[in-house]
C-alpha cells in the first residue's frame, strides 16, 4: 500500500533550505561547479602556454567566447550567407544571430522555430553589440546556468548529495553542452528552461504547504510557456509533467486540498498556452510578408491592438513552420538517424579551417582547427547503459518498494544508502518517461535529424547515469567467497575522474584549438562504411 505524503496541517512546513534540501557544502559545491562551467564556457579556447611556449610571458592565454572565426583576410561581416570561415558566424549562428538582430530592427524574416531563445540572443546584441561576444553571451549564461540547476533538480529527487554533484559534473564535462553552450544556437536555451521547470515542478511535488504547492505548480505552467515558446521540443516535458502528475495523484504520493487542485489544473491548462503566446509579442510588433497585413497587430507607441489580425499573423507563421517540418527534403551531410544519438554517433561539424592557422613548432605540420557537438563519450554511453538498467531493473524496485514495511529501521536504512526506496523509484519513473517523451517522439518526424535534437533526452540520460554511480558508490561488504573486502565509491569516483578526462581529451576539437591534421584524426575511434553512421568523421569512409 502507498503511503501519501503528510498534509502541511499534520506538521510544521520545514524552513526553506530544507525545503531545497540544500546546505552549507551544497552552497560550496554550487558556487564551484558553476565557477568551473562558466570559466570553461566564457573563456575557452584556453592555452597553456607553458607547456606549448615555456619562454612566454604568460603562463596561460585565452581567445573567450567572443574570438571571432572568420579568416582575418575577409573583410567586414564575411561573404554572404556563409559560416565561418569565411564569415564571423559559426554553423547555425549564420540564421540565429542574424535573426535576433533583425527583431532589434523590427525587420521581417521567417524563421521555423518559435521567437523567445531569438530575443533571448538579442538581449546580448543589446548590451555588447551585433558582434561575436553579443550574439553568445547569452546562450553562455543559460549553457552555465544548467550546471547548477541539475544539481539543484538531482537535489530533489534524491536526498543524497553524491548524486547532485555526479549530475552537475557530468553537465559541466560534456561535450554536446559545452558546444551549445559557446555557440549562437538557441537549442541550450529551452534545455534549460526545461530542466528549471523540471525543479520547480519537484519543488512543488515536494511541497509541505499548499501555499508553496500553489505558487510552485503557477510557475511551473509559466516556464512551460516559455520552454515551448524557446523550441517544440519542450513540449516532452509538458507531457511528461503530466503523466508523472497523473500517476503521483492516482497512487496518492501526492495529495491537494480542493483549492490547491483547482489551481494546478487551472495552472497546467492555461498558462503554458498564455504564456506561449506571449513569447509572440515582438513578433507582433513587425510586418511580415507571409501575410502582409496592412500594419503590425501591436504597437505601443501609441498603444494599438489588432486582436483578430494578432491571430491572423500567429496562425499563418504556425501553418508555415509545420509545413515546413514535414516538408523539409534537402539532404544533409551530417544528418543521423535517431536510434543512433544515445551511442553518440555522427556528430555534426560546426567549423573547420586548414589556412592561416601556422605550423606546430616541434613537427612543422600545418595547423587546422574544428569544433564538432559530439558528446562525451562515457557519460552518453554510459548514460545509455544506466537507463537500460533503470528500465530493466524497475519491476524489482518496486517489489523492493512494497516489502520495506516488513523490515525494520535498521535493516532499511542500510538498503537506503544511495537513496530512499521511494525516491529511487519516483526518480526512475520520472527519468524514463522524461527520455521517452524527449526521444521517442522524434523518430516519427519526416525531416532529416542531427546529434543534436537528443538535446531533450540528454538531462535524462546525465542524471540516470549519475544514479547509477549514486547505486555503484552505495556498494560496500565482502565479495562472495573471498575475504576482500569492496568499496563501489572507488569506481564511482574514478568514473567521474575519466568523464573530466574524456572531456580534455576532446577539448580541442570542441573549441577549434589549432592542432595538426594527425592528431585531429587521432581522435578518430571508429569509422563504419554506409549506411552505418560514423563517429567523429566528417564523412563516411564511403561517401555517395
């Protein structure tokens, strides 16, 4: 029988910091991973000259998140519709940057994804101007903020701290986030907002007061909105909030006096809807040529609200994006199909340069450079084996859950070292069907797909590996027939070391540091002939 949850009129609400399950050495761990991410984010690519040149200066240099890509022999903003480079604008930077400018100017353009993660990279073109610095400051700051905000999120869904910070270590080292995060590309942005939504919604299921229960599921619906109005792919976490809220309220782990209910409802029916709409506003402040309306729905100045022609211009833009999605045909060299991203396969090329870069000192080898999204090896791996495991080994934890009303205190809180049984399996649950919900749905999209539309699953994935360490480093006692004893906290520990590892291992080829031409291919691990997808290659061994 499921127990509920004690009702806040039954007991005293605890203080805030245990309501966030946070204390003084997860405000250190916080502060520091989140100094690590940033620093790794707004600086690189980062030299350490004194290895590569003992007799400078200085010890270490950095080009930051600003270094401008373009061939310094190309004057102004490059050719046209060009990458880096031959342009200052590296892969995808090319639409987005140039969007985000265009809403600045109140310029018309058509763009197939929702407007916010473009205003949102706009506010940098603002403040720093239409320049390499201005158009990723902003995608940096949300690409650093998702490191703490996983540990924030691991922090409640299970009460030991280990796992917390397994899950922000695996967000700040890996490889897709990182290049997301130094490039003008909006995908980051609706990730986080989903993965701030995901802790607010915990924050609520974890709620001791119906005050906090209410104002948690408000904000919630809000950052739905603004998720969904980021990117469509935030629409997974709409329904996985749903169902994980469906089955919580059906197996009584999570229980509402009649007012709190009502505004749950009234929270998850309509404001996502509202506040989605509202990430159109500047959209609406612009002529555009898809329907040409005599003048813009809104303005301010002086106020003017054109209701009916608002929703003329939103429903033509939506009718445009999906037939664009269904019909999009061009081939593309990087595209990969989607039972391939969770084994990091064919990763997509955002920069590459072969001129102007000088030779390496000790070989006299011409330089080049590239950056390419792949992931980090052994946490996307790893990740994949860890989910396998959770979906394998759920019926098992359930019996588990149902058989600790027989033991004793003792007996529980020995078998509760990586966790709470209840917690493991709320987390369990919640992780496949957030996986599900992000990955799945994307194998019945017709268009051609990249590495990077696992973005949406990857939360997911980093959090089900980090409870698996969480599991590996709980493993302690005598191995069977022997008398030595075990310690899971050594490997989970040096897991994480060999994440750190991987990461500066493809350091290089995820900030575009010049290295020769043999050792950009060094870091080529596997090559499949077609159709099998390569990874870390440009190219299949047999293109067609």
């Amino acid at each position: 029988m499921i127990q509920p949850v004690i009702h806040a009129r039954e007991a005293a609400p605890k203080s805030g910091r245990s309501w966030w399950r946070i204390d003084r050495q997860d405000v250190y761990w916080l502060l520091a991973l989140t100094l690590i991410a940033g620093i790794l984010r707004f600086a690189s690519p980062i030299f350490l000259d004194v290895f590569s040149h003992p007799t400078s200066t200085a010890p270490i240099s950095a080009w930051g998140i600003g270094h401008d890509y373009q061939d310094p022999k190309i004057p102004g903003l490059g050719k046209p519709n060009e990458i880096a480079p031959a342009s200052p604008f590296v892969f995808d930077e090319l639409y987005f940057a140039n969007d985000a400018h265009d809403d600045i100017l109140g310029r018309d353009y058509f763009d197939p994804e929702p407007p916010l993660a473009k205003l949102i990279i706009a506010v940098g073109e603002v403040l720093f101007g239409f320049n390499s610095f201005g158009w990723r400051v902003m995608v940096a700051l949300f690409g650093t903020a998702i490191v703490p905000l996983m540990y924030l999120l691991a922090r409640q869904l299970l009460a030991v701290r280990f796992f917390a910070i397994a899950a922000a270590i695996l967000t700040a080292f890996d490889g897709l986030l990182f290049v997301e995060s130094r490039t003008a590309v909006i995908d980051i942005i609706p990730i986080t907002l989903v993965v701030l939504t995901y802790l607010i919604f915990h924050l609520h299921l974890n709620g001791d007061t119906p005050a906090r229960q209410r104002w948690t599921i408000v904000l919630t619906g809000i950052l739905l909105g603004l998720a969904i109005g980021a990117k469509w792919t935030a629409i997974a976490a709409y329904g996985t909030i749903i169902v994980i809220l469906a089955f919580r309220l059906i197996a009584g782990w999570t229980r509402y006096d009649r007012a709190t209910a009502g505004t749950a409802l009234l929270s998850l029916a309509m404001l996502p809807i509202v506040f989605y709409g509202f990430t159109f506003m500047r959209y609406l402040m612009i002529e555009h040529s898809i329907t040409n309306l005599p003048q813009p729905p809104l303005a301010f100045a002086p106020f003017h609200f054109n209701l009916g022609a608002a929703w003329t211009d939103i429903a033509e833009w939506h009718r445009q994006t999906w037939l664009y999605h269904i019909n999009l045909k061009a081939d593309h060299i990087f595209y990969s199909p989607w039972w391939t991203w969770p084994l990091d396969f064919r990763p997509v090329v955002y920069y590459f340069t072969n001129t102007g870069l000088g030779v390496d000192q000790s070989t006299g080898s011409a330089l080049v450079a590239e950056i390419f999204n792949l992931g980090n090896p052994l946490s996307w791996w790893g990740g994949t084996f860890a989910l396998v495991g959770i979906a394998i080994g759920l019926p098992w934890l359930i019996r588990d859950y149902r058989s600790r009303r027989a033991m004793d205190g003792i007996e529980r809180e020995g078998r509760d070292l990586a966790g709470t049984v209840d917690q493991r399996l709320h987390t369990s649950i919640f992780l496949l069907t957030a996986l599900i919900a992000a990955w799945l749905p994307l194998s019945r999209i017709p268009r051609g797909l990249f590495l990077y539309h696992m973005l949406g699953g990857l939360p997911a994935m980093l959090l089900a590996l980090a409870l698996g360490l969480t599991s590996l480093r709980s493993l302690h006692g005598l191995l069977p027939g022997f008398t030595a004893r075990i310690s899971g906290a050594v490997p989970a520990y040096a897991f994480l070391l060999m994440v750190i590892a991987f990461f500066f291992y493809f350091y290089p080829l995820w900030t575009g540091l010049p290295l020769t031409a043999d050792a950009l291919n060094g870091h080529i691990w596997f090559a499949f002939v077609k159709p099998w997808p390569n990874w870390c290659l440009c190219y299949w061994t047999n293109p067609g």
